[in-house]
C-alpha cells in the first residue's frame, strides 16, 4: 500500500516537472521533449487560455466579495433598523416644577427661564444644570460652530439660541442657488450638534439684553413669545446683515446670505427660463427674463455668476430651447476698477480675463443708483470723465456690495457707552465686549470688531510707560509701551516693530523724548495703520474655537480653585454645599481674569479662495494659484473638509456626482 502510494506521488511529481518545463518552453526557451510539444497547444493559444483563466478566476473571486459585502452591508442595515425602529417609550420623566411655572422678573417683568424643561432629565443633565456655570450662545453659524466644537462636555451648562434650527456652510450658498448642490446638503441641524454637550437649543430671536442682570431676552421662533434666558457668560455670534449704502429700490433684489436666499434665488432662476421658453413670450421680455444682474464684485457676487454661467452652459444648453442660452446675459457691476479687489492682482486679473472669455459683462468703476422691479440703473463715468446713467434691463438682481450690523448687535452697542463702531459691536484683543461687566460678555464673528484704536489706550499706556514721571517718554519708557501696545492690540505688532525708527521719527524737537503731544500724534497713526480683521467664516471660526478653549482653560482653572477652596475650609453640610455650588462657580468664573488664562486673540490667515466657473482661484498670501479643473478640485476638497459634520460630506459628494453624470434638477419647486 505505501510502496503503491510513493510510486504514484513519484508519477505525480513527473508530471509538475514536465508542466514547469512546459511552461518555461512557452516563455521562449528550446523545449527539449518533442512528444510534450506535440500534446500541448501551441504557446499563444496557452497564454491565452492561461490569462482567461486568471481573468475569470479574479472576476469571480470579485463577484464573491461583492455579493458577500453586499450581504453583509444589507445585514447591518436591517440590524441598524432593527434598533431604530424599536418601539422606545419614555415614562415619568423627571421634570421640575419650575420649568413648568417661570417666575417672572427682570427689567419688563418677563418669565425667566432659570430652568429649562431638559434639564433633569437624566442624571449628567441634572448635575450640569445644578453645578455648572451658564454659557448661552447666541447664533448658529460659523462663529458659534466653532465655540461648540471646542468646549469639553460637561464644563457648562450650554444653551444655544438661534432664530434657525440649523448651521449653514455659507460658502456654498450660491451653488446650492443654482442647484449645483442641494440645499440639505449645506445644513446641520444645531441640536445635533449641541447633544454632544449635553446641551439646550432654543429656537428664538434675541432682541434685547440686561448686562446688570445677565440676562437676555429672547423672542420665541412661532409662537413670539418673549422671555429671558439668565447668563453667567453670553457669546454673541448673530454674524450680520447686508449693506444697502442707501440705494432706492432694494426691495426688488435678492440677497444671498442664508438658505431662504438660496431657495429664493433658484425658484427666479427657474421662473425666468421657464417663462423665456414660452411661446406666448415676446423676444424683449425673453431678453429681460434672461438677463442677470448681480451688484458687487466681491467673492460672493463673482461665484454666483460664475454659477449661473455653468447652469447655462451645462442644463439650460441641453434642455431649453437653444435661444435661451443665446439670449442670456450675466452683467457684474462693480463699484472698483477691479472684481476680487481684496485677492492679489493677478488673481483678479485671472478671473477678469476669465469672465470677458466666457462673456460676461464686467461693468467696474460704476455705482448702482437705483433698482426697480424692471431695470438696474447705474452711473458710471464715460471717456470723457462725465457721468452717464444706465440701465439694465432685468428680472434678476443679486445685491451683494458688503454687510451691515445685525439689529441685535446694533442693540448691544446702544445699551453701552463706549460703542461707536457704524458695523460691529467693539471688543477688546481677548473679544470681551467693550463696556461690559468683566468676563461675562464676548462677541465673535461678523458681529465684532476688534479694536485698532491706541489713542483711546492713551493715558493707560503713559501711566505704565511714564516711570519717572516726568511727562515724557524716552527710548527706555517707549520699548515699554511697545510691549504694552503688542499685548492690548496685537494687531499692532507689525507696525511697532521698527520702535527705534518710529521713535526718532516723531521726537519732532529732537530731544531724544516723546512730548504727550507728539505721543498722541504717532498712536494716532498707528491706529489708522491697523486693518480690521475681514467678515469671513475663517475669521469667525478661529474666534470661536478661541473663545472655546479659553472656557475649556478656565473650567480647568476652576475646578483647581475650588479643589483648594474645599480643603481649605472646614467640610460644610451636605445640602449647603449642593445649594451654593452653582453660584460659587459662576462667581469664581468672573473673578479669574481671561489675561491669567489666555493670551490675546491671533489670526491666522490660511488664505482666500473662490470659484469662478469650472476653475477657482486661490490666494494664499505670498503665493497665488488659479486654474481650471484641478484648482476646482482643491477648492472643492478645502470646502468638503470643512464640514461640520460627515452626514454633510457624504451629502456633498453624492451631490458633486450626480451633478457631473446626470446634471442639475431643473425642476420648480
Ligand atoms: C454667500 C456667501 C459666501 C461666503 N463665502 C465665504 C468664503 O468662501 N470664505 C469665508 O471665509 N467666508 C465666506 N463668507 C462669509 C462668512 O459666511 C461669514 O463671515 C460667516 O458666516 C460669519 O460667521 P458668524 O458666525 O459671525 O455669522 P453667521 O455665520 O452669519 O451666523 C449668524 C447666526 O446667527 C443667527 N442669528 C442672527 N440674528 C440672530 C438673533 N437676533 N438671535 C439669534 N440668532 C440670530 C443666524 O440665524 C445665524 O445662525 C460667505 C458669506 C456668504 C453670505
């Protein structure tokens, strides 16, 4: 039996050997068994059969995989359900009475919320609401985003109230205008943001504050109800709304700021093809239909018509009668010689040259003088130098020429002495609100303005410069007020940073000193000097996440002092102690001052970027880059990784595909 079993493995081995020889014959060299040739086919045809067979072999092999993933995803979905849908109930939940019955209070006797009706609801949210110091949010957007992603649960007790129930990815609004992408996929509803913080959302407006009492009224979204919500620290983040620089008529145009906007603006769009396409419409209401007149030349102008140009190349091409995109216009007035004017030269340049190739009408140096439901009209200057009135034709104008202070931030600055900013409220290099009980107030976003002015810090800066006392400020005493003047308004830094020049350059007299007189003079220039901080969602963000980790230090630092405190004193009562903890937080909050914690503000520039249809711009500072396809690419990757959420990404980028196999929806909804 084993003899047999060795002789046949022997038989067996021939064979391998004679298969490798084979093989090796049919990769080229001299087969040496002629009676092997004679059996095989020929070396071509095995090849071929040889990779039909790995080909089949890998397909299959594919096939399995996908049908065993496809299973396997099916599976987890139906057990994800399984979960979901469960028929979950809630009973008795805990609740106390006192969200249920509001005291009333405050300046106009109105209720106050001091508990909220999720507060007891489960153990961490008792314990938040009982011990932790009240941090209320006011706003949704980027600047707000950026708080709440940094705070660590269980610091504060967060309350967030916006008039949306969303955040919006503003940058991507005038996609979502011509449906490039929808709108869902720009939103995130604030709730499910705040949940990670165990913390509340209120759906309401502010619209008036108490700083003595910290607390700020809020006019409930649907019912309009107003109440006060109690504060110990208040963030406002209510961003701003768009300029008007007094032109008659605005009424008649569409902004673009929020999603209601968006939606707006794709429904006219829609609207003027569908109704240019009629027969029963003449060639002059078809031209007017489909004109766009989009007022401003800044980022926001410049990618909503490079959006409308891309809808009509790709759909309205495609699906209209071919004379609606022959007749369509897109017009850009712009008050400046250039678009982009805030981007370097060349990337204005890029994208001038790019608008003229593609046919839109570039009107600079202009000013838009009125806008009626039928026309815009502006004024610009003809060769000659003299003013000339025009008029457009349109049933589509988009203001976009700058923002202007939101009515909330307005309030906020009539409530305090020291506001006298026309666009945002003012606060200091650690963004506390100017005028304001100290630590209790910040202000973040398009609603806040850092401070640029030195002059105001006049006769601080000479009290800690001014060592001898002898009214003067020499070399010595001026390196000093250098420092000073870094730490108060870093924004400064790079216009003191030459001091001995600036010095010699306004000791007028020579008299190696600055006279209080020569000193205002140069603080004032250097205030003038210092540029505001740009509206943009970078800028808003980094503040927000400033502030959050400030009030991720402070909590640290406040749980440390209060650690000492107890082992310091004799152990008090058991109630006492429970009843005084959420007080004594709050208090110890305001005592510790935001300088023994953090520094001051800095911003980080990371660069402009827009698109200007099917290519994008990018201002990186020292470096610039424009171009078509692949520049589109990165600034879609910049956009997609700046989501607040991945339900968001995974949104967009189903978007982006089907945008590119199966065009734009032209429906009207
Ligand atoms: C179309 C468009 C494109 C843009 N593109 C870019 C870009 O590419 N890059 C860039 O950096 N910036 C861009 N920006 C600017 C950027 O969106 C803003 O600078 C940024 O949104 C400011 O953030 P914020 O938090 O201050 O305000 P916002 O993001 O505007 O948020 C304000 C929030 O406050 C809420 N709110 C308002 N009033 C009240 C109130 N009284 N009570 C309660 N809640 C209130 C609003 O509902 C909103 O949720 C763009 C802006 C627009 C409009």
């Amino acid at each position: 039996m084993t003899a047999h079993l060795i002789s046949a493995r022997l038989q067996n081995r021939s064979v391998y050997s004679r298969r490798s020889f084979a093989t090796d014959a049919s990769s080229g060299s001299p087969n040496p068994d002629p009676n092997s040739t004679s059996s095989t086919p020929p070396p071509r045809r095995r090849t071929l059969f040889r990779r039909l067979f790995i080909f089949s072999k890998y397909t299959l092999y594919l096939s399995l995989t996908s049908v065993v993933g496809l299973v396997v995803l099916t599976s987890f979905l139906f057990i994800h359900d399984l979960f979901t849908y469960t028929s979950r109930h809630v009973d008795r939940v805990p609740m106390n009475p006192l969200a249920l019955h509001l005291e009333r209070g405050g300046p106009k006797n109105l209720p106050i919320a001091r508990v909220l009706v999720d507060d007891d609801e489960d153990e961490d949210m008792h314990r938040i609401a009982r011990d932790k110091p009240r941090l209320v949010v006011v706003g949704g957007g980027w600047g707000a985003m950026g708080v709440l992603q940094t705070l660590h649960l269980g610091d504060y007790h967060v309350t967030v109230v916006s008039n949306e129930t969303f955040t919006t990815f503003t940058p991507l609004l005038p996609s979502a205008a011509v449906g490039t992408i929808q709108i869902r996929s720009l939103i995130e509803p604030i709730r499910k943001i705040v949940a990670r913080l165990r913390g509340h959302f209120v759906n309401g407006k502010a619209v008036d504050v108490d700083f003595g009492q910290r607390l700020i009224e809020i006019e409930c979204v649907g019912n309009g109800e107003r109440v006060y919500i109690p504060y110990d620290k208040l963030i406002i983040a209510v961003g701003s709304t768009s300029s008007t620089h007094g032109v008659p008529g605005l009424e008649h145009c569409f902004q673009l700021k929020t999603i209601a906007d968006a939606q707006a603006i794709r429904r006219r769009v829609m609207d003027n093809f569908e109704i240019a396409s009629l027969p029963t419409t003449s060639p002059s209401e078809r031209k007017r239909l489909l004109s766009f007149v989009v007022c401003g030349g800044g980022p926001t102008g410049v990618e909503t018509a490079a959006e409308i140009f891309d809808f009509c190349q790709e759909d309205i091409m495609n699906y209209f009668p071919k004379i609606c995109r022959e007749e369509v216009s897109i017009h850009v007035i712009q008050s400046r010689g250039h678009i982009l004017n805030t981007y370097s030269e060349a990337i204005s340049q890029y994208a001038e040259d790019k608008f003229k190739r593609d046919g839109v009408n570039l009107i600079t140096n202009a000013r838009v003088a009125a806008v009626t439901p039928e026309h815009v009209i502006y004024t610009s200057k003809n060769e000659d130098g003299k003013m000339e009135q025009h008029t457009i034709p349109t049933n589509f104008t988009l203001w976009s020429t700058g923002i202007a202070m939101n009515p909330f931030a307005k309030r906020v600055t009539q409530l305090l002495p020291n506001q006298f900013h026309k666009k945002a409220i003012e606060v200091d290099a650690h963004l506390r609100v100017k005028g304001t009980p100290q630590g209790t107030v910040y202000a973040v976003g398009d609603a806040a303005t850092i401070e640029t002015s030195l002059v105001s810090h006049f006769l601080e800066f000479v009290e800690e410069a001014d060592q001898n006392k002898d009214g003067k400020i020499d070399f010595d005493e001026w390196e000093v007020m250098v420092n000073r003047i870094k730490q108060k308004i870093p924004m400064a830094e790079d216009h003191v940073s030459k001091a001995r020049e600036i010095f010699t350059m306004y000791d007028v007299n020579g008299d190696n000193a600055l006279e209080l007189n020569e000193l205002v003079k140069l603080l004032e220039d250097l205030g003038n000097k210092i540029t505001s901080l740009p509206a943009t969602a970078q800028v808003a963000s980094q503040q927000g996440k400033y502030i959050g980790k400030k009030l991720n230090k402070l909590a640290r630092r406040m749980e440390r002092q209060e650690q000492e405190q107890k082992m310091e004193t004799t152990q008090p009562s058991a109630g006492s102690a429970t009843a005084n903890t959420s007080s004594e937080s709050s208090r110890n909050l305001i005592l510790i001052p935001d300088e023994a914690i953090s520094a001051p503000f800095r911003y980080f520039h990371l660069g402009s970027l827009a698109y200007i249809g099917n290519a994008a711009v990018f201002d990186l500072g020292k470096y610039s880059f424009m171009g078509g396809l692949a520049a589109m690419y990165a600034w879609r990757s910049v956009y997609w990784n700046e989501q607040v959420s991945v339900r968001t990404r995974a949104l967009l980028m189903i978007d982006w595909i089907v945008r590119g196999v199966w065009g734009r929806d032209l429906s009207r909804l």
